[in-house]
C-alpha cells in the first residue's frame, strides 16, 4: 500500500513538472535555449525562476525543486 502511495506521489510530481517543461517549450533544446534567457517569469499558471541547473516551480500552493539539466 505504502509503495502504491508512494508510486502516485512521485507520479504527480513529474507530471507537474512535465507540464511546466512544456508550457515552457515542447522541444528539450528550446528549453534550456530560452530556460538560460528567461531566469524567471510566469507561465500557465506557473511562476517559475532558473537557479544554477535546477529550477523552482510553485502553482496552486504548490512548491517543486528539481533539477532541469539531467532530465
């Protein structure tokens, strides 16, 4: 039960950040070419801001961390 938890946790937490990447740019190339441009902004409801190779999301109340450069 704990792992099934577990799975739809993590699940979320990459479509929130998949929707983010796409909003941002569908194309992975186009997304670190205009993530090194655009530090910080607003998108789809998303506020985001580039930090060194990650980036912080927040949306609804939500707050995500990840790391965009090895994804």
């Amino acid at each position: 039960m704990i792992n099934l938890f577990i799975r739809n946790v993590l699940n979320d937490y990459v479509a929130f950040i998949n929707d983010f990447k796409y909003q941002f740019s569908p194309n992975m190339d186009e997304f670190e070419q205009k993530s090194s441009r655009n530090r910080s902004g607003q998108i789809g409801g998303f506020k985001y801001q580039f930090h060194g190779a990650g980036c912080r999301l927040e949306k609804d109340g939500i707050v995500c961390e990840f790391v965009y450069a090895y994804q």
